[in-house]
C-alpha cells in the first residue's frame, strides 16, 4: 500500500494555533524529546512513490514544527533530513513545508526501528510495531508529537471536538490508552479508511491542552468557554422570564374575560364582597401581577391569596356556562 498526501487545515485557525504553541515548547529531558519525536513520526510519515523508488516525508503547515522536527531528529539521532517549502494557493496564499526522511529507508533503520516502525519497499507500505512509553513525562510529549502531526481541534466558538487521525487501529488504541492514563474517555472511530480517536466535551478538550502544555491556548478556550456560558446563561433567563410573562398575560387575559362575562349576565354585585373587591381591581388594571394586585387592597393580600379568589372567580364564569377556550 502507497500512502500519501498531506494533511491541511485553514490558516489562522484555532488549531493552527495550537500547534504553534506547542511546537515552541521547550523540552528538557532527552527521554521526553525521543517520546515527541516518536510521536511526530509515527502519526505523520507518508510514504510516496516517486521515479526509481520512495520519498518517506512530513508535510506539514506549520513552520515552527518543521524546524522542531528538524533539530529534534539532528540532536537525538545526528540525521539530517531534508527541508523544503512550496507555495499553495489552498486556503490562501502560504506554505507548505517538507521534510524528507528517505535517507532513513536505508542507512536509517535503526531510528525507525527505535521509533516502532519499519519501511517495506517491496509494498510500499509502513508498518507500524507497539510503542511503549512508560514515564509520565514521556506520555505528554508523545500526546503532543501526535497532536502536532495528525491532530485538530475545532473552533470553540461553534463546537467542541479534537481529534487525532491515524493509518492503524494499533496506532489509535495506542494514543487513546496514553490519554485514558490521565484521566481522559477518549473514543475511537473509522472514518475513509482512517482510524479517529476523539474527544467531544469542552473539559476534556481543556485538560489535554494541559497534560501537553499548551497553556496559552487553554487560557483562550476557557476564555470562550466561560463566555458561551454566560450567554447561554443569558439565554436561558431570558427564555424563562419570557415564558413567565406569557403565562401571566394568558392568565390575566382569561381572569379579564372571566369577569366581564359574570358582569355581563349577572353583574359584579351578585359575586361576595372580597371576590368583587378583586374582580374590580383585575378590570381596572389587567396588566399587573398578583403580587401588585394583592398590593392594592386593604388590607394587603399576598399573591397566593389573590390566585385563591381569582380561581374562585373563574369557576363562577364556568359555573354560568363561560368558556375559556370559545
């Protein structure tokens, strides 16, 4: 199987961002340099059949990453590997940046092989072998290799979702195992002949941004959290007090035709004194509350006792053979 191509995604965006950020991180630990550098290569090495052979690349978008890799694979493994960038129009005008890995088919098996992987000529095909992290330390800068290859996350004003897109299920089932060990529930799925792991809620989202210390970019997505929240918040009062209002319109409403219809066939007179007292005061103002009704009189009533004579009221008209819903 030949596999190529390059993955891309709009310049600007949230997750461009992102790997900017974390491709400027400073590694101490030549454990957890390796770890990022496995990373990087096991989710972003194409294979592409090129005259007389293959060209093992990285392509990539993100100019910081490319000299990330570039001095990662010189320091750890002394190789070399070819840079170079080509224009393209897609998403606007900007640059791709390549970096050729064939030296490594060859001479280079050894950091393949240390890396989990090994280069079939004869098919065309990477093949990739179980790759154990074991230090805490090293599991974050492996999550971080793999985001900055093949990961994106989604603008977090629209939607919450961060996937990582892999050629194996092995390789997929790896990444989620090292997530799952911080705490995190990410899913799996199959999408083109590609395997997915993903996660969907916002926190989620926020925490690994902290395990590969992304920092800048959690600051930004918490930002947008906190302000969708509040205008869902605001939503959500302003949907409520609208419905109460509705409620009280439609109810004052039926309390006012409650009582013209007593006025009409029976008069106000023929209601006892304190259901008079309030049926006169709903017909002069048919727009207050209870509370403001209950208010009015003297001495005060409170908003329940109101409610209690307008039912009564209400059943009176019904009782006379009015009928709400005509």
């Amino acid at each position: 199987m030949i596999l190529e191509g390059e993955r891309r995604e709009p310049v600007l965006s949230f997750s461009l961002d992102v790997k900017r950020e974390m491709s400027r991180i400073e590694v101490a630990a030549a454990c957890c340099k390796r770890s990022e550098l496995a990373g990087i290569l096991r989710a972003g090495l194409t294979l592409r059949k090129v005259p007389g052979g293959f060209r093992l690349l990285l392509s990539t978008e993100n100019a910081p990453l490319s000299r990330h890799v570039f001095v990662l694979a010189k320091e750890i493994y002394g190789f070399d590997p070819g840079v170079s960038a080509k224009k393209t129009r897609r998403f606007r005008n900007h640059s791709v940046y390549q970096l050729d890995l064939t030296g490594l088919i060859g001479d280079g098996q050894d950091l393949l092989s240390d890396i989990g992987l090994s280069i079939n000529t004869d098919s065309g095909e990477i093949r990739y072998m179980n790759y154990k992290v074991r230090k805490r330390c090293c599991k974050r800068a492996f999550l971080r290799g793999g985001f900055l290859a093949a990961g994106s996350i989604s603008d977090p004003d629209k939607s919450y979702h961060l996937e990582v897109t892999f050629r194996t299920r092995l390789q997929a089932e790896e990444y989620v195992q090292y997530l799952k060990d911080f705490g995190l529930q990410p899913r799996i799925i199959q999408r083109k002949g590609y395997y997915l792991a993903y996660l969907k809620e916002g926190q989620e989202i926020v925490d690994f941004l902290n395990i590969t210390g992304a920092h800048k970019a959690l600051m930004n997505l918490e930002n947008i959290r906190i302000m969708k929240e509040m205008r869902n918040q605001v939503n959500r009062i302003v949907n409520c007090e609208t419905a109460n209002l509705s409620k009280t319109v439609d109810a004052s409403l039926r309390q006012t035709e409650s009582i013209r219809f007593i006025q009409e066939h029976a008069g106000l007179d023929s209601l006892p004194d304190a259901l008079r007292e309030i049926a006169a005061l709903r017909l002069e103002n048919p727009d207050v509350s209870l509370a403001e009704l209950g208010r009015m009189l003297e001495p005060p009533l409170s908003k329940s006792g109101v409610n209690h004579r307008l039912r009564k009221i209400e059943r009176i008209a019904e009782s006379m053979g009015f009928n709400p819903g005509s």
